[in-house]
C-alpha cells in the first residue's frame, strides 16, 4: 500500500480493534507503505496482553515512534453488563426523579410484560442542591454552596466513585455546574465528576441526565483501562502518542476520552463504517449498506454519498427499555447475532440464536477450549462452510465432529430433526436477526435497500452476507480485501473528530441565521484548538456543520446538513428546501408553507490525515490458475442441500477479472466467502470481491 504525503515525523501508526471474540491490529508503516495485520483472541481479563499478541503477530518493529490507534467494547460491555462504578446524581432540587421518570413512553401498548428502563443510579444515591437556571440562561435561585459543600462530604462518607452533575438548563448557562464540580473534586479526592455540559450540551432533561450519568458510570472504569493501556504499551517497548476512535467515526485524544469516556461507546463498529465510506468514495458507491459481523454481533449502517449516517440519540439496550444517550455517533443498529451467538431450545421449545455468545472464552465447541453450547460458527463447521483444517490461516484446527454432537445434543434432539437440518435452522434464525439490524437502518428510515451495495466485512459477515442480502433482495455485494480485520483498517483511514453542539431554540428567519453562524464560529474555534493540541499532523482542517431543525409546533427533529454560506442571500431558502425534503424522506410527507424552528446546530472540525492508498492487484489471467484452486468438499447449500464443491479457491492467489461462479468458496487467512448457487463473484482490479446476487 502507499501513502498519500503527511506532515506526521512518526513513522507507525498502529490500530487496534478488540472485539469480544479476537483482537485485531493493522499497522500503517509510512515509510514503505505497506499494510502489516495481526491477530489473537481477545483476553477479557487481560486485553493489553492480546493487543501485544496481536502486534506480534503482525511481524513489525514498533520500537519506532508511533500513533497508536485504539477502538475497544469496554464502555457498551459495562453498560449493557450494569458493570460500573458506585455512582451518585447530583442535580436541580426538585428534579431528583427525572432520571427514572423518563418520558413515560409506552412503545408496546397491550404488552403485559414490558419493562420500563432501569437507571443505572438507585433513588437513595440521587441527590438534590438548591439552585435554577431559567431556559434563557438567567439564575432563578442562586447556587447554595453551604448545602453543596455538606452534599459532598457526605458523598465522600458513603464511598462514591464517580459523580454525575446535571443542573436544569446548564445548556444554557453551565456556571453552577463548574461551581460544583469544583467543590466535589476539594471534598471528594480521586473521584470521577462528570458535568452534562461537557457531555451533552443540548436541551432535554432526561436525555442528558441519562448521558452524563452513563459518562460518570464508566468513567472509573475507562480511565483505569486506558491507563494501564498506556503504561503497558511503554513497558513493552512501544513509543505511542495514543489516540482513541469514537463513536462519531474520528480520533479524539486520550485526554479528553478519559474526561468524556462515552463517545467511545461503539468505536469499533464505527471504524468499520468509516472504511466503508471510503470505499463507497473512491469505487463511485453512491448507496451502501456496511454490515460488519463478528463473533458477539452483527452491525450495519447507511452510508450515502460516501457518507455515514449520524444519530443524535443511541438507546443502550434498545427503544423499547433502553436507556437514551445524546453523543455523536454513526447511526449504527446491533443485534447480538455473531459467529459466537449460541443456540439453544428452551423447556418450552423455543429455538433462539444469540443474544448470549460463547466469546473467546471458551468459545464456540468445535474451538476445543472447553466451550459446550454450539454456536453460528459450530452449524458452519458442520455444514463444510469453514474448512476446520483451514481456520485462521491453518494456524488454529477446529474439530468439527464435537460441533456436530453438541449441535445434536443440544438442538437436533430436541426440536426431533437432523444434525444438518438443525445447523441450517442455526443459520437461517441469524440470517433473519441480522437482516433485521439492516433494515432498521433503512426501511425503517425511508429507504429502499433494494436501492443499495451491500459492504460486508468482519470476520463472518463475508460467509454470511449472500444471505442476508438475499433476505433483503440487495443486489449486489462488496467484500473488500482484508475484511476480517477491515474495523482495525478502518482506523487508519480515521480523521482527528470534534464534534460539538448548542441548542437555540428559535424560529428560522435571517435574524436566526446571523446567530447560527456565530455560534458555529463559536464552536469551530474550540475544535480547532483540540486539533492543534492533538499531535495528529492534520494536513488540512474541514469543516462539517448540520442542524435540527421541525415544524413549529412539532416535538421532535430532523437533522439536515447545513452547507449554505450564512451570509448569501439565498441562505434561507436553500437551507428550508433541504428541511422539507428531508422531511418528506424520513415521513412521507413535508408542509412547506409551515414555519420551520431552529432546535440545536451541530459542528464537527476534522483534521484530516494521509491514508493508506490500495494499490491494484498485478496483471494476471481472468482464469483462477491452478495454485489458487483448494481440495472439493461438501457443503450444505439451503434450498440445495449438500453439494460437492469444486471451485474453492485461495482469494489472494486470484486475478484481476476473475469470474466465480456458485457454488463455491473462497478462503483467505481470517475469513470465507460462500457464494451459493446462483450468484456469481468477478474479482475487482484493487482485490474487492463483487457479487451479483441471483446471477448465474
């Protein structure tokens, strides 16, 4: 690979994806160009260890300088798990219970067995000061310092960790939350505060409340991880200047992830969804689907004009009974459908794939590492999908004959069919679960997946992805080289990110206008300075500004991209056109003689950084030579039953122009493409993998 010119004197730069089941690293070397990926399963109890596993594996001397790129399941993992510190509210008298009244939403109404959300914070450690902001900014009540200073000693007394602060309105005027802060951090040494100013400057009490006490819930926890990441990574002789990949798709700083730990909920998956774009920019995709499956779950997003989609709400655990969080982040859905998701059939008959996954430890069955409920990759070793002598390059031999018995044992059995027909049914529940991850990023937002490429990357989504597109009537699929390890990639093609927001509830007009370009102003210049703090070597700045924008008279938003200049006179109406047809995309319908209000505008700097360029494969026949042809076997086809394969082929051993047609399989060191009867794969000239789904 080559390198477009950079300004960075560090000659490395080391991403590193743990995920629940494998760690997976790619190392960018400046200096020759060249792409090194390593591997090793993910260490829960030990992840550092599994990064230098994993480093090592990729064969580079990182004594050099480096920029250590990190994405990491830590923050969703101690949420989901309610696995945090000891945490306190503290917050307006009189607003103790807005935590856990939320908005008293019924999204199921005849469910006798719904279950509201669950606070991570208990009543008896939800606390009160007096004090009032109004909705303009102006104090109402005046901070009580006396009661605040007493509040904190006895926060101290009862052993609090950490400490959530949110004060009605601070989004407006945050004074009595930095005074707070202060006299917490004099009475209450070494414990995390978290304001929600700095993390969610927006309106909306619950939501806020949720997201800073979710911030202040992890925050010890983070804090000590990145800590030890840093001290680990020096012991062993690396040389980083450490950056972390956020949710929003960019690189923030280990400072600020420290103080704002949340924004790195779903850095992983987000990686993969900026690669993604990358490839949707420079192959000319104007629509795609990234569909990254792993071994603990599958996720996909939108990607249109070389662009993801952003969210400005993300529910842990769902709509239904999640809790809500108001950070940046790509508009990624997840379902915990992996190569890892077990299978099981309960007393009463009820097969169910996933949520629960075996993980790295102990794994699926046919690993041999003392796991025992079979799993999505146990039906595929069964059903000759996976080549168990073949597994991670030949590096790690699977045992297929204990996958059969546990999926016999625990599945076949019980449901009264055979031990082919159970691995299928394994896969076609996943298939289903991890099509619906898809179309709740598109059907569920107006669009057409009918309309898009699917991309599918991860180490399962290629051995999966004929299917899914397949469930969705997706015509087309991209695998692109290295997919097994395209999350950790991702990160290489990351930009330094801030994102910032400020909500100013007003009607749009030209007057409003001159305040959104001041504000923006505002904003911007905060980014800038934590770019020049960042030590990223951006080669240039780019600016990306959005809105949320309603009717008058509606309760919820849009978001709509704001690339008007402010001060052209057609400003207005360029940017009210945008609304109305985003409007009419998300809902069916647009009102363009109603007034439009301005809710929050939205501001993200990136430093933009050079990237790894692909270069092409060399010249080489269409016809795959006889080196990249592997040994026939059966595989079990759904609709087909059990073929005799004969085109299994070694993907990097394949040329430009190739042609594939199903059934066949093509293995790499980490991943398998299965493409069934009917499809047919011509091999890109940069080495993607394009399948034409229905095509024989």
């Amino acid at each position: 690979m080559n390198a477009s010119p950079t300004a960075s004197a560090r000659t490395l730069r080391i991403a590193v994806d743990i995920g629940g089941t494998f760690t997976d690293v790619a190392i960018f070397d400046e200096v020759s160009g060249r792409v090194h990926l390593g591997k090793s399963a993910t260490q829960p109890q030990a992840r550092v260890r599994g990064i230098l596993a994993a480093i090592a594996d990729a064969g580079v001397d990182v004594s050099r300088p480096s920029l250590l790129l990190h994405g990491s399941t830590v923050v969703i993992n101690a949420l989901i798990e309610r696995r945090g510190a000891r945490t306190a509210l503290v917050t307006t008298k009189g607003f103790r219970d807005v935590y856990e009244i939320g908005r008293v939403n019924r999204p199921e109404s005849f469910n006798l067995f719904f279950r509201k959300h669950q606070p991570l914070v208990p009543r008896t450690l939800r606390f009160e000061v007096p004090e009032r902001m109004s909705a303009a900014g102006e104090v109402l009540a005046p901070f009580d310092a006396a009661e605040a200073e007493a509040l904190a000693r006895r926060l101290r007394d009862l052993g609090i960790e950490a400490v959530a602060v949110l004060f009605l309105h601070a989004y407006r005027n945050p004074a009595h939350e930095v005074r707070m802060r202060k006299i917490l951090e004099q009475a209450v040494p070494g414990v995390f505060v978290s304001t929600s100013h700095e993390v969610s400057n927006e309106y909306r009490e619950f939501e806020r409340t949720s997201t800073v006490v979710a911030n202040a819930f992890v925050g010890p926890l983070v804090r000590s991880y990145l800590g030890g990441l840093e001290r680990d990574t020096t012991a062993a002789g690396l040389r980083p200047h450490i950056l972390i990949m956020q949710s929003s798709g960019g690189l923030y700083d280990l400072g600020a992830s420290k103080d704002l730990p949340l924004y790195m909920l779903e850095s992983g998956p987000a990686a993969g969804v900026t690669g993604a774009g990358v490839l949707c920019r420079r192959l000319g995709i104007p629509r795609a689907i990234s569909f990254d499956m792993g071994g603990t779950t599958a996720k996909a997003a939108v990607i249109e004009g070389g662009a993801s989609r952003m969210a400005t709400d993300y529910f842990v655990g769902g709509y239904a009974a999640g809790l809500p969080l108001r950070i940046p982040a790509v508009d990624i859905h997840e379902v915990g459908t992996g190569g890892g998701s077990i299978a099981r059939v309960d007393p009463s008959g009820m097969f169910t794939v996933g949520p629960q996954s075996a993980g790295a430890e102990p794994g699926p069955v046919c690993y041999g590492l003392g796991g025992t409920e079979p799993t999505v990759t146990d039906a595929n070793v069964v059903l000759g999908r996976i080549d168990s002598g073949n597994f991670l390059g030949g590096r790690m031999r699977l045992d297929p004959g204990a996958a059969a018995e546990a999926i016999r044992e625990k599945v076949a059995e019980p449901l009264g069919i055979g031990v082919h027909e159970a691995a299928s049914g394994i896969l076609s529940v996943a298939t289903a679960s991890m099509a619906n991850a898809a179309r709740a990023v598109t059907t569920q937002r107006g669009l057409d997946p009918r309309d898009f490429t699917l991309i599918a990357y991860g180490g399962a989504g290629p051995l999966h992805a004929a299917a899914v597109a397949r469930e969705l009537s997706i015509p087309q699929v991209l695998i692109p080289p290295m997919p097994a390890h395209f999350s950790a990639v991702g990160m290489l093609y990351a930009d330094f990110r801030r994102d910032d927001a400020k909500t100013l509830l007003r009607r749009l007009d030209e007057k409003t206008l001159e305040e959104m370009d001041r504000a923006y102003q505002e904003l911007e210049a905060k980014g800038r300075a934590a770019l020049a703090t960042s030590e990223t070597a951006a080669a240039d700045v780019a600016v990306q500004r959005s809105a949320d924008m309603r009717y008058v008279g509606q309760e919820h938003t849009v978001t709509i991209p704001v690339t008007a200049d402010l001060h052209h006179p057609d400003a207005l109406a360029a940017i009210r056109r945008v609304f109305h047809t985003e409007h009419e995309l998300r809902y069916g319908h647009a009102a363009p003689e109603e007034s439009v209000e301005l809710v929050t505008i939205r501001s993200a700097v990136i430093g933009l950084v050079a990237k790894p360029a692909l270069p092409p494969l060399p010249p080489g026949p269409p016809d795959p030579p006889p080196s990249a042809r592997r040994p026939p076997r059966d595989v079990f086809f759904d609709g087909a039953g059990v073929i005799r394969v004969e085109a299994i082929f070694w993907r990097d051993r394949l040329g430009p122009g190739a042609v594939i047609y199903g059934p066949a399989v093509i293995e790499e060191a980490a991943s398998v493409t299965l493409v069934p009867p009917g499809d047919r794969v011509h091999v890109h000239p940069y080495g993607h993998l394009i399948m034409e789904v229905g095509q024989p």
